[in-house]
C-alpha cells in the first residue's frame, strides 16, 4: 500500500479485509435465497447487505486536494 502522497488509499487494510470476508458470507446468503426461490421483498434486504459490504471493501478512505488548481 502506497502511502506516500495526499490521496493514497488510506483505508485500513484490516477493515478492508473484514469486508471482504462478511461480502463473501452475504453473498453466499443471496445466493442459497435465490436458490430457495424467496420473492423479491424476501430478497432486498439482502441484496442491500451484499451492496453495503461491496462498498465497504472498495471503499479507499478520505481524499484530499481533488479540486483543480489555477
């Protein structure tokens, strides 16, 4: 991980990875529910967990100087 300049990836690694593996679990969910055939009201919830985890473990920490400068 790069860390030397403003807008390296700052997220930690641990939590990253704690994401990663609770993405998996969730994905395992949705998929064993899909194969249960669940409805769609059923499925939502955890079509939304699967998301929140996937943004979780993309997520690369705050940003800075993103605005152009004259």
């Amino acid at each position: 991980m790069n860390t030397g300049s403003k807008n390296a990836q700052h997220k930690n690694l641990d939590a990253r990875n704690s994401a990663a593996k609770k993405l998996e679990q969730a994905e395992k969910a949705l998929k064993e529910a899909k194969q249960q055939r669940l409805s769609k009201k059923e499925l939502k919830p955890l079509e939304r967990q699967v998301r929140h985890w996937r943004n979780k473990m993309n997520e690369t920490g705050e940003n800075h100087s993103m605005k152009h400068k004259h």
